[in-house]
C-alpha cells in the first residue's frame, strides 16, 4: 500500500512537472508572412553551401513544414494560384488571383485582418500588381488583367506599400484622365517614388514607395544596396507605430523576395544566390523583430520552386574526397516538389509537418481568429 502511495506521489509530481515545462500559450498579434518566390529547398542549400554552412536566418528557424503546391488545374502551380492558397487559404486554377474557378471572390488574411482592426502592409522586390502580392488584395480571374488589379488596389487601405509597379498606377489612371500621384495621395498615402528616400521616409502614418516603374533592380549587382531588410525594417517601424496610435490589436506584414523566381527561370545559380540572401537578410530583420516584440510570429514560406535546381557533386564516385559540386536546372519554369516554411517566434510550434499551401494560409487566419463571428 505504502509503496503504491509512493508511486501515485511520483506520478503526480512527474505529471506535475511536465505540466510546467509546457510553454504557455502565447497570443500571435503580430504575422510576418514572408514568401521566397520559388525558392525551393535547394535554394536554401545552396545560401548555406556558399555561406560554408554558416548559420542563415533560415537556420534560425524554430520550427518547419513542407508545404505542397499543386493548383486545382495544374500540379506545377503558378504564382496566382499559389499566392491565392497561401494568402486565402483556397486552392484556385492556375494564373487566377483571390479568386475561385467559379469567379466567387476570397479575400486574403491582409484583407481579413484590415477587417479586424490589424494594421497591415507589404513589402515586394517586385511591380506590386505582380501575382503573388495581388494575389493578397485582388480578385481577378487573371494575373495579367493589370489594370483591373490597379482598380482593386484603389479599393484597399492599407498602412504601408513599398515595391514598384508606378507605371502600372500611371496607365490606369491615365485612361481615366487623371493623375497617379494624386489619385494615390488622395487615397491617403504619402507617396515616394525615390529609392534613395528609403531612410528618411518617417515611421508613421499611411505610406506608399513605388520605387521603380515595374520591378525593383536584381540584388545581383547591388543597385537594390540592402532594400528589402531596409524596407522591411521601416515597414515594421511604421506598423508598430501605426497599430499603437489606432489601438489595432496588431498587425500582418506581407514580405516578398519577389526575384529569387525570375533567377530561377533564368537558370542563372550566382542571381538566385544574391536574391535569397538579400531575402534572408530580410528574414533576419522579421526574426529580430519578433525577438524584441513578444507576440510576433514569422513566418518563410514559398509559393512553388522554380529551375529544378539540384546541386550535384561533380564527381560520383563518393569513395573520393569531394572534387565540387555544381548547379542543374531541370527547366527553365516551374515544378512540383514541396517547398519548405519556416516558423519563428510567437506560435512557432503551432503549425508543423506536410500540410497543403492552401491549408498554411488558413491556419494562419485562424491564429488571428479572422474567421470568427
Ligand atoms: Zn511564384
């Protein structure tokens, strides 16, 4: 009996105990939702390999998934559809954006949190009107309808904007007869079209930087210098604030390396290797964040990979000591492969394992309860 007392004493102090290591749950007011444009696992490999395994921001992770990428018409999906997934938590058909193959409209987890009182924003290397990042505040039944795009954008508000796409605004608004410029300023945004005023733009207030025409230039050769961290670091700036001032209950930010695909389709390894660096260094600034803002959680993820990169030794006999490795592409467009997410900070246990894209973006919505009556 004394001994079956003992063990139940144990048992409970053993229960007892592990209860107390169990982490609280933390409340998520904050995402900071980054997707590498296909940048696929090799993508990563080869930022680690060229770092000599160095730890990169993706090491930092603090927890994964893989997600997989098929579009309802196509299993190599495109950056509408998979944009679609990730930020409304529906699958839809290749090329179409924030819209289902029926035409019924689904709005995204920025639309959705605007809705909710949270601030929110985007930051993109690319033309904003650019399928992924459309794919979070347009529906349209294709991503080449440019203009409509630009007349969805209109109807949104948001905090901050930066990227490019200033050309697309200025045709838009010219067939109506109007000025660009104006139309977005009266829409509330101070406007800034000069790259260079990147770090005297104040931390407040409704913000838009369209810095180049279509896409911003190609982190290889540095005529981007450190945009995207920078931008990406305002942007939370800017948010931070802005939820504080309107009482938001806090805040999602769309971040985008936006030609880490455009490399890929140009089977081009050094160009993929500067545009995923500069998106980790942008990872590192959101993870920095989130050290230093409790109820932040990061989350790297990507639309679909791009290039069928593979990274073979030179030589196949692994008798041998190494004698290189290279770089192979398997096409010049997209595949099919899983692509990986990266969690930290906030939350970061609450998603893990195989999941469907469109699946991340709904469980994103529900940590904010934007689905919620
Ligand atoms: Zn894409």
């Amino acid at each position: 009996m004394k001994r079956i007392l003992l063990l139940a004493i144990v048992a409970l102090f053993t229960i007892g105990s592990a209860d107390a290591k169990q982490p609280k749950t933390e409340k998520i007011n904050n995402i900071i939702y980054m997707i590498g444009d296909g940048m696929g696992l090799s993508h990563v490999s080869m930022l680690q390999m060229e770092g000599k395994y160095q730890p990169t921001a993706f090491d930092r992770a603090q927890n994964i998934a893989l997600i997989k990428t098929y579009s309802l018409n196509n299993r190599v999906t495109d950056s509408g559809a998979a944009g679609t997934a990730l930020a409304s938590g529906y699958k839809t058909n290749n090329s179409m954006i924030g819209q289902l193959p029926d035409g019924t409209p689904v709005e995204s987890i920025i639309t959705k949190a605007k809705n909710n009182n949270f601030a929110s924003g985007f930051v993109v290397t690319c033309y904003i009107q650019h399928a992924t990042p459309a794919a979070f505040f347009a529906n349209e039944n294709s991503r080449g309808n440019l203009e409509n795009i630009c007349g969805d954008f209109t109807t949104r508000d948001y905090d901050v904007v930066f990227g490019g796409g200033m050309r697309y605004f200025n045709d838009y608004f010219k067939k109506q007869n109007k000025d660009a410029k104006k139309e977005l300023e009266a829409l509330g945004y101070t406007l800034y079209t000069d790259l260079k005023s990147l770090p005297t733009i104040p931390a407040e207030g409704k913000v838009l930087g369209l810095f180049a025409d279509g896409d911003l230039p190609s982190a290889k050769g540095g005529k981007r210098g450190e945009y995207l961290a920078e931008a990406t670091q305002k942007a939370l700036d800017i948010l931070t604030n802005n939820a504080k001032k309107n009482k938001n209950k806090g805040f999602v930010l769309m971040v985008e390396g936006s030609k880490i695909d455009g490399e890929g389709h140009s089977r081009n390894p050094e160009g993929i290797l500067a545009e995923t660096r500069d998106f980790a260094n942008a990872v590192s600034v959101a993870m920095d964040y989130a050290d230093s803002h409790p109820g932040t959680l990061v989350v790297v993820a990507a639309d679909h990979e791009t290039g069928g990169l593979t990274i073979p030794s030179n030589k196949t006999d692994f008798t041998l000591p190494e004698s290189g490795i290279g770089y192979a592409f398997g096409t010049s467009s997209h595949t099919a492969t899983m692509v990986p997410v990266y969690f930290y900070g906030a939350g970061a246990n609450s998603i893990e394992g195989i999941l469907e894209n469109n699946e991340l973006g709904q469980k994103l919505q529900d940590i904010l309860k934007l689905n919620d009556k």
